[in-house]
C-alpha cells in the first residue's frame, strides 16, 4: 500500500491525500451520524483526468474507491467499510460551473457542486434549476446523480434523472466518457447516461453534468387542506392534476401523528387548520402568466374540492412568508422525529390507486401487532411516495424498541410494499442499508441482470463496492 | 436447422409459424421499401412466455432473432439480414391493453399494440397519451419502446423513453424480467427500464410496458409565423418558453426551400403566409382551463414577438380544420420530398445555442461544394431536432445525384453536427443504416462500453445483431 500512497503522490498535491486520523475523519461518517468506515486514504483530486489517474492507480494496486459528494446520503452509500483498506475520493473541489447556455437552457456543472450553488446561479439568470431536498446547502449534484435524488419538485420536473441531459464520467478502467452533450433528442444507442445515474458509484465515477434549467415563475401560492381520509386526499390529487396540470408543483400529505410529533418539539409549527385534521395536505401552484391568474384557479379548484367534500378546511398563505412556515411546517417532521428519538423508517412508493389499501391495512397490521406505536407517515404524496415511519408508544425507550422490533416491523411494512407493487426505496437509493433485502424485492431476473452489468462494467470490482449489489 | 424449427412447432401452433415465401415476404421489408432481408422463419408468439421459449431454443441452436413491430423504422432495425438463417419475431399478436389505471395515470399495454389504438383507448377515458409520430396508425408500442421514437410532442412531454415507468423484458439467456410496476419514484438499483428502451431489441425483448397517461388539453390554439432568421425563431422559441412554458406544445420549423416544394406536389398546401417567408414556424399551445384565456394568452405572446421585431407575420388557425390543416403542411413536406424523388436525409439534433451557426454555415458550405442543390431544412426545432436533407437541384437525376455525392454530402453535415456537439440520429435511431458511424459519432470510450453491454446482455449474440453495435 505504501507503494500506492506514493504513485498517488504523482497525481495529487500532498496537501490533496489525507492519510492522518484526524484529517481523514470528516469524511468517513455520513451526515446523519449513523455509518463511520475507516479509510486508507482520502483523496481529493480537482479534476476529471485527476480522477482517472487515481482510477487507474486503483485499478493497478486493486484498491477499491468510495466515491463521495456532500456525504449526505441516508443509505451510507458514500461512506467506505471498516477494512481500511478502501479509499474514499471527495469531489469537493470539482465545485466548477463550466457553462450556462441561456438559448439551450442548460447548466454544466462539476459533481462537487453545492445543490444550492447551483440553484441560486440559475437563479442569477432568471432560470429555475428545480432539484430541491433538505440537503441542499450541503449536498453534491455528483451524489445527487448518483443517488438519482427526489425531492419535493418531482411531482413537476422529474427526478434528478429526469433533469440531466450528459455526463462525464470516469469508468473503471480509468477512461473518461465524455457525454457532456446539452440534447433533449439523441437516440445513438445505449444510453449510458441513465445506466451511470442511480448506481451509486458503483458503475463509474460521475464527475460533471449537463443539466436542464427552467423559467422562473413569477407567482407561486401555497395552501394548506384538511382531508378525512386517504381517497380524498387522492381524488383531490387527480382533480389538481387536471385543473392545474403542470402548475401543481408541490402535494405534500401529513398524517394528524406526525403534525401532533412536530407541535410536541416545535410549537410554533402547529397546524393552522382547526382541530389537526386527520390528513393534511399541502398544496402549491407555481405560475409564469400573473399573479391573480393562479390565485384565481387555486381558488376555483378549492371551491370545487369543498363542493366534491374532499376538503374540509382550507387555509391559503397571504404571502411568502407564511408560504415558507408552511412548507416549514412540513420539513419539520424530519426534526421532531430526530428530536424525539430514532424511529423505523421506510422510504416507499406505492401506486396512487393501492394507497388507499396500503395505508389502510398497513396501518391496521402495525397497531395490531405492536400496540400503542405512533405512525409517522407524511411524504410527497403526489409521487405516491410516503416517508412511512414507525415510533415506539409514548414512554417507551426508543432504542430497546428497535433493538427488538427493527426486523418484525420492516417485514411487515416490505411485505405490504410487494403486495402493492410498490418501491422499497423511493427516493434514498440502496447503499449498504438495503443491500441485503434488493435480491427479494427485484426478484432474481432483474437482480442478476444489475450483477451482470456490474462485473461487466467493473470486473475488478474496485467501484464501491457492496454497495446497491454484491459480485 | 429442421431440428429448431421441429422445435418452435412445441411452442407455437402451425400457422403462427411462418416458413412459405409469400407469408414471410410482408415481415422482410420495411415499410420505406429501403431494406429486404430474409429468414429462416418468421414466428408470431401471443405471450412473453411464448417469446422466452422461443429465445431459449434461439439460444440453444444458435440462431438469430430479429424482433419487430410495426416495421415502420427508418434505419432498417426490424428488417433480417439476406443469409436466411435469422428468424423475425413480430409480436403483433401481443397487442392487448392489459389496465387502464386512473388514479395511478398509467396505462399498460403489450408491445404490439399499435400506438393510435393506445391514444384512442386513453382517450376513451379522457386522458392524452402524448406519443404522436406520422406512422402512429401502423407503428407499435414495443418498436416505439426500443427505439425511443421522438415525434411531435417531445417539446412538452419528452420522448418515448420519459413516458414509460416500467417494462416486461425477455432476456438473451430467455428470462422474464417483470419490471411493470407503475412508480414515479423508484431508486432500486440499476435503471435496467432505460438500458431496454432505446436498445432495438439487441439486448433484450420488450414485452409490455407501463406508460404514463396526462390529462387531455381542453383547448388548443395553433398558429404559423414568419421570421427572418434562425436566430429569430430561436429568440421566439425562448420567448415561448418563459411565458407558456408546459402550454407549449407545438414548436416546428419549415425553411422557403421546404414550403416550395410542398406547393410544387400539394398546391392546396401552400404557406399562407404572404410571400413564403425564410421561416416559417408553427406554434401550439395547448390549455386545460378555457379557450379564452389560451387565445389571450397567445395573443399577447405574438405582440410581443411583433414589438421585438422576432416575426413578421402571424396567422391564428380559426378552428380544429384549419389547425389541422397547417399540420398538414408540416407532415406533406415528408410526402412532397417522397413525390420528388429520394434525397439524402439527416435526421439531426443541435444545441439550440449551436442552431444559428450550425444551418448558417451548413448551409453556405452545402451549396458552395454543391451548387444548385435544394436544402429542405424542417423539424421540430423546439427540441433542436432538424430534418436536414439535401435534394438534387431541379432537373438532375435523383439516383444518379445520391449515387454520386451521398457520401461527400454525409460527411460534410455530420462534420458540422460533430463541430456543434450535435446528434447524429436524434428520434429514428442507429439500426443498421448508421452502424458503421457510430464509433467516430460516439468516441472510443462510450462505443467499447456499448459493445462491453452488448456481450455482457447477448453473449451469444443472437439478439438482432449487428444493429446498433457489432460484437
């Protein structure tokens, strides 16, 4: 290894390798706290061909690569095992914006990107650069890649799949793919592109991205909806859709536990519908003609949902302000459930016409079998995707409920998943945390085919490895 | 070989098993009359566990498999080669819609469903399947599936590829992979959805799929302009673009060139527009809450493109009839240039910010090497996607002209394509007919990770090859 250390020295800036403990520690625990590896070495190349040498270097000597962005991952994808042997590669100094194409309205971008850096230079250019998720002031458009992150514009813009045009990419041989191609039409074969997006770094090393930019809109208004059940709040998403189509740019769904979870820690973000309503639902209209013009078909809508008996209450923010202490509101469940204690979470899909059954019957189950737990299951509802989260009674230690139920409580909610055609992973990806449960749920056709593509691709198996599949 | 077809007789009944000449025959040329092969049989399954028996036998006796739709490609990806010894595998018998689902918005459907029967049974249920391409009365699903088929509403509702969530594939090795799920979140592993789509049937065999359904417009409105340069309709399509933003759904471009020679075959389709402007655009919005304020809406755009100098002349199509009738005007370019006489076609994407330099110096580079030559420029020019195809000029022999200069003139527009980071087949694919330029078009390093799937997939090859990628 010592011999590796030193052809790395050849590439990088000895300030560039971190070897000591305590240089190398921020960046072998993830954000959330909860996976820690150890490392060789952490490198930190600045450019693409850098990042290819370094490959090459791996490729050599056989050490695997960690590749890694903000490390803000939920499924510890970015952080490296407990071997010391493997490295991990930041790309935070690859933080460049190379272009804005105003005519093509596009952004290239390097994967060491800060997400909100690249929101507020669109911005800049009076463009919308649409990915948005709570990690956004420190996450990476490299891990957002790799990760295909969601977020809550999905409902409108798509996925960060959805927003990506071209790539630059390192494989494990150590070439570089330059794929960094600002086209909305290009069908020459096999797309790479989407092959790299999603596999975690386990296919090859995404290092820059064509990226497509948006019209900012000029009026967005938000309101919050009570709902009595799940089918309203679904026929209610359907009467949206129509209405409104592609200005519906947020339908958030908060269950009356997980408003009760965030008025216990916060206070000040009660719910400012009468009596916490069952389901609450918040909903909000982006438009690029005029103010009054979407105040007006919000309304209308509303009015037709009160008609319809989906709604049984509705507040309307007056201003931005009060817009953002809504969506406040919603983003604070993240904290009360961090403040209250670890709970189970599940970050799942269902489709829009089994969600009515899911929750019903999820629900039923869960209380049945483990009495007195608290169902903390909120989520982006016009995605179908729910953060479906378990918390122990009230009382209870949280770490000794866990301990015990952990493995019960997952079994059943994946079992109810399968059963409606469901995701076990929304939004967050596979990375170690559900390595071992995607044999299952892809079923053994598609799994071999991900094992295929990854020997092909990585025979050596140097790319972060067990990570999303094992070979 | 009599062992194999022995064999598919297990599987398939008599009659689904085609072997006499003149049943193979309609199966061996595609529907452009550009491409005749031929083959030891042609089989017609029912089932995707029919067409995963026959790949096993394929496997086990070594023969090739050319699987096909509606055979309407452009670049010959359906049609057999001339040895005789590949079998076709049409799955025009797979043409069941299997679920309408409302609340979820998705459709599935069989791959030789015919994609004007899947817009007719949407609507039936009020939603706008939004694929929409000239061959829609012919071409199917699975063909538009494998090979992304682009078309005119791409603009506003992507290709073929951002309309599907999930697929029923069967492998090289005979396997069924069921990914029909109908998720708009689903980060589990590798995107083997995307790998399939675009790949024409060289690394699988598209079955079903589920695609997403929208909401059908209540009001269009369409509308011809005339601009003076390309960097005006660019400025225009922008213009569009920030102020309808998902209301625009048409944006295409025809030059004089393509117009006269329209209203030299079809004299009612002539521009009316006055005097037949340089460009001529056709614009489309499409509403969902009321005609009035769709028309005000493109009213007050078409000022403002008036008051910056961006058009010089505008007419409001007045009902459906006359909507349909500038369409018209747009597809009968493609039929005027078939009355004409064969010309040499690229179909071609440019960055929009490249488009203006690209046609300018295409176009003086074209007739200074080919003096007299007629450039019959069109497309979908909101997508960057042009229709760049040189004709003869007047009076000289089509056959001879092509024989002649097809070659010099493939090589001087897709050397302007390469220069402006351009797509040398943006909607119609590879197939065979741009085989043998993909390796320069794609660079080393993405046409070896082509060719490292393709063995990884199809080891033995026997999946349509030598279409898109030769192992």
């Amino acid at each position: 290894m010592q011999i590796f250390l030193e052809q790395l020295h050849q590439v990088l800036d000895q300030k560039y390798i971190l070897t000591e403990d305590q240089d190398k520690n921020p960046y072998l625990t993830d954000w959330r706290k909860r996976y820690t590896g150890k490392a060789l070495a952490v490198v930190l190349p600045r450019t693409a061909q850098e990042v290819a040498q370094i490959i090459r270097l791996c490729a050599i000597n056989q050490v695997a690569v960690v590749p890694q962005g903000g490390h803000t991952g939920f499924c510890g994808g970015a952080t490296p095992d407990s071997s010391g042997k493997q490295i991990v590669l930041n790309l935070k100094r690859m933080n460049t914006i190379r272009e804005i194409d105003v005519a093509n309205q596009t952004i290239t971008v390097e994967a060491g990107c800060i997400l909100q850096a690249i929101q507020e230079k669109a911005a800049a250019q009076d463009f919308l650069f649409p990915l948005s998720l709570g990690a956004e002031g420190s996450c990476m458009i490299g891990g957002n890649l790799a990760t295909n992150a969601g977020g809550t514009n999905v409902l409108r813009y798509g996925n960060t799949r959805d927003l990506c045009l071209g790539l630059e990419v390192v494989t494990a041989k150590g070439e570089i793919w330059n794929g960094l191609k600002g086209l909305r039409k290009d069908n020459t074969g096999y797309d790479l592109r989407d092959l790299f997006i999603g596999s975690e770094g386990t296919l090859g090393i995404i290092t820059a991205a064509v990226m497509k930019l948006y019209p900012l809109p000029i009026s967005q208004w938000t309101t919050l909806v009570a709902a009595d059940s799940v089918v309203s709040t679904i026929t209610l998403l359907n009467l949206f859709q129509k209405r409104a189509t592609s200005l519906l740019t947020g339908f958030e769904m908060m269950t009356q536990e997980s408003l009760d979870l965030n008025e216990k820690h916060f206070p000040q973000m009660a719910n400012p519908l009468k009596g916490n309503p069952p389901y609450t639902v918040l909903i909000e209209l982006s438009d690029h003609e005029s103010e009054a013009h979407v105040r007006q078909l919000l309304e209308t809508i509303l009015e037709e949902a009160f008609e319809a008996s989906l709604i049984t209450d509705a507040v309307i923010a007056n201003n931005l302000a009060q817009a953002n202490t809504f969506w406040h509101m919603r983003e604070h469940i993240t904290l009360a459930q961090a403040e209250e204690g670890a709970n189970l979470k599940h970050d799942i899909t269902i489709p829009l016409s089994a969600l009515e059954s899911f929750i019903e019957e999820t629900d039923a189950l869960v209380r049945a079998k483990f009495p007195g737990v608290r169902i903390i299951n909120f989520g982006h509802l016009g995605d179908g995707n729910l953060h479906y989260n378990i918390a122990p009674p009230i009382g209870v230690d949280h770490k000794a409920f866990n301990l015990t139920n952990e493995k019960p409580i997952h079994e059943l909610v994946y079992a109810q998943v399968e059963r409606c055609q469901g995701s076990i992973s929304a939004e967050h990806g596979v990375g170690q945390l559900k390595l071992e449960g995607l044999r299952a749920h892809k079923g053994e056709v598609a799994h071999e085919l991900m094992k295929t593509l990854k020997r092909a691709l990585d025979p050596q198996n140097i790319l972060n490895p067990h990570k999303v599949v094992s070979i």
